[in-house]
C-alpha cells in the first residue's frame, strides 16, 4: 500500500546496498501523475542514489510495479512473471539487485 508521488525523490531517497554500483534505466508509466511519467536514469553507488531524467528505458514498468519493487513487496522475478515489468533478463535481475532487501512487513498488534 504505497503509491510513489515523485518518482524521482522516492528513488533518491531510498537506501541501497553498499556494495553495488549500477545505472539502471528505467522508463515509468503513471496514469495519474504525469509528472512521475518518462525515461529515468538511476545511477547508485555507496548505498546512494542519483536520478536524472533522461536514458533508454530499458526497463519498462508502471509506477504500480515500480513501487512493489520499491518496497521488496515483489522481487524482479514476480514482476517479470506477472508482466508488471518489461526488459532484458540482465535489466530485471540489476534491478533486483539495486532494490535488494527484506519484504514489508507490519505486526497485525495495533
């Protein structure tokens, strides 16, 4: 339950492993916000990242696949199986990599 409201900041704020260093070019789709919508290079580096608009889109995906990506909701291979993600093989698993982690999770105790 997470709807990315800048793709760009969202993707600049978020933690990623230390040890890989990648650029991944990502082309979003967002119905609602056409702002969040276009071509975007992710170069990370140190557990940082920078975006910049711009690149080939080599990976393709709506900004609701994007943000289970995000999240670790979905790992690349859900996304590419459920064809929330369009790409080359070596694109999918980069990304996997670069969004790395444990999947949400939130205690049921309120």
């Amino acid at each position: 339950m997470l709807r990315l409201l800048d793709v760009r900041r969202a993707l600049e704020s978020r933690g990623y492993p230390e040890a890989v260093s990648a650029r991944l070019e990502l082309e979003v789709q967002d119905d609602c916000i056409p702002e969040n919508s276009g071509r975007f290079v992710l170069d990370v580096s140190g557990g940082k990242a920078e975006v910049r608009t711009g690149g080939s889109g080599r990976l393709r995906l709506h900004v609701r696949g994007l943000a289970a990506l995000y999240t670790g909701f979905l790992s690349h291979v859900d996304l590419g199986l459920l064809r929330l993600a369009e790409g080359e093989p070596r694109d999918l698993a980069l990304a996997g990599a670069l969004f790395s982690g444990p999947p949400p999770a939130m205690p049921e105790i309120f």
